[in-house]
C-alpha cells in the first residue's frame, strides 16, 4: 500500500484536487491537453520554465511538486527524543483516543490509520480495544519503540515508517487519526493532504484529528520545530462542511513536554462522513 509519489502523479493529484481537467489546466498553461496527459502518465516531463506557474495554478510550490524532501533532516529532532528507554510521550493514550472510544466503539472491524504514532502510544491502545490498526511516522526509532509496545500487550499492528508530506494511502479506512501531527503538514499541501484522507474515508467512518493553532499571545513552544507551521483558528473545522461534526472545539492547554512548561492552543474536531 506505501506509494512514493512522483511528479506525474502530483500533477494529477493537485490537478484533481483543484477541480480543474487536463483541458482546463492546458488551456491555462497555453499549451495542449495532450502534453498534460502526458506528464501526468510520466511519458514527458514539463518544461523548466512552466514550473513556476504550473506550481500557481496547483496551489503548490515547485518541491512538492517535483516530490523533493528538504525537510528529511529535521526528522532527527524527533528520532532524537525516541532514543532513550523512556517513552517521551509516556504510555498512557491521549484524551482524544479515549473520546474516539467512546464514540465509535468497535463493534464491528473499524480499520484506523493513525498518522504521526510517535512511540505508538495510542496505536496500541486502541488495539488493545478492538481495533484493525495501521499506523506510522517519519521517525523510526519511534516505530521501533511503538513495535516494542504491541508485543508487551501482544497487539497486531501494522506499523511502518513513511512521511505523510509524500506518502498517501491508497486504500479506504473506517477512522483517520492524528493527534499533535498536523503542524508538519505545510499550508502547500494541506488542502490536497486533507482531501485525499477525506476521500479515503468509508462511508460511516470518521475523522478525529487535532492540530495546534495559532495565538499572537501564546509564545512559541521551547521544543517546537523551527520548520511546522500552525494552523489558524477554525481551518481544521473547514474541511468538514458537507460531514456530520459530531464536536469541534478549541483549547489553551499547559504542557510540560520539554521539561519547560508551556501553553498550546489546540483544535480538535469528530467529524462523520454520511453513509
Ligand atoms: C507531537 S508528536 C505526537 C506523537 C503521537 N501522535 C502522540 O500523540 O504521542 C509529533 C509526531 O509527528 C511525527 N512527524 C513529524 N513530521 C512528520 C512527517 N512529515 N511525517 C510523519 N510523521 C511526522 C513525529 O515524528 C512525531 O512522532
């Protein structure tokens, strides 16, 4: 199911992602449909020059089109924290894992991707209760410490590394999760990002997501990385309008993650996709 992207394929994703056709893209280009279809098949490749604005006209910047990662380095700060023995997270599942429980408990197989696991706290947990879990990050001593917890609770789950900037799951779950992630997720590619995951939901099935928020009075958390970006108030909330949100919300929470306590502001949103 892992899919590295290519260049075709971004074209085509952000392509379908803006509504437009080959025809409408070529004709904003001024050159023929024909050419579209063949990058979007990788049998030719765009010209330099058009990358600017076939990068406008997508919504997008030139590296994520062309799929280049500066940001594989900055990944070390979290491989760095999974280092030691001590689950830098804890063990213990978030709140919103808990919630996710009570809300759509499985009584039936419910397939969950859980996005950014970290030390796979809350994969396990809701293994533990009954879930069909895949889960992954970019960091792979995480994965590794999150392998560690499926077998002292002798869970199965489907874990594996992967950047959620380029990797995009090509079957369909029940759940999306993700908790404290979606700040990696850059402006270029969260409205293509979020309507894959919103496509890739079954019918019936849910979202519970959070992502920290932007507040001109918080400051600046003392271990965040240099290179997210939070999101502005609401945003999350906008992508849910044709779904059934079962509860949004939006919190200033204290946090002690770096051993320096500080403040977040978080959003957080149950939403349902009708059947
Ligand atoms: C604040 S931690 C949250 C971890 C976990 N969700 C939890 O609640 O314990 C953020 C996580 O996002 C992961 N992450 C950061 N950038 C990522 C990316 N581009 N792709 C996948 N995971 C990423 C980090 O490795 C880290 O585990």
């Amino acid at each position: 199911m892992e899919r590295r992207t290519t260049l075709a394929d971004n074209i085509a994703r952000f392509r379908k992602s803006k509504g437009y056709t080959q025809e409408e893209l070529a004709g904003k280009l001024s050159i023929s449909s024909q050419a579209v279809s063949k990058w979007e098949n990788g049998q030719s490749l765009p010209d330099i020059s058009l990358l600017p604005t076939l990068a406008g006209l997508l919504e997008t910047d030139i590296d994520t089109l062309m799929g280049y990662i500066p940001g594989k380095k900055k990944m070390t700060l979290y491989e760095e924290r999974y280092r030691s023995r001590e689950y830098y997270w804890g063990r213990q599942p978030g709140r919103m894992c808990l919630e996710l429980l009570e809300r759509f408990y499985p009584i039936r197989p419910l397939r969950v991707l859980e996005i950014g696991c970290g030390e796979g706290k809350d994969a396990v947990f809701l293994a533990r209760n009954g879930y069909q879990v895949t889960a992954f990050d970019a960091a792979e001593t995480g994965i590794e410490k999150a392998k560690r917890l499926a077998d002292i609770h002798q869970v199965e789950i489907r874990f594996f590394q992967a950047d959620l900037r380029d990797f995009r799951p090509e079957e369909e779950f029940d759940i999306i999760y993700s908790s404290g992630v979606f700040h990696h997720v850059l402006p270029g590619i969260r409205n293509e990002l979020m309507k894959h995951y919103l496509s890739h939901t079954a019918p019936g099935g849910m979202h519970a997501l959070n992502v920290f928020v932007e507040k001109p009075f918080i400051p600046k958390p003392p271990d965040s990385d240099p290179e997210a970006e939070n999101w502005r108030s609401g945003e999350l909330f906008t992508y849910y309008g044709d779904w059934v949100i079962e509860e949004c919300r939006e919190e200033i929470f204290d946090c002690n993650s770096s051993g320096i306590p500080h403040k977040h502001c978080m959003d957080t949103v149950f939403a349902r996709k009708p059947l």
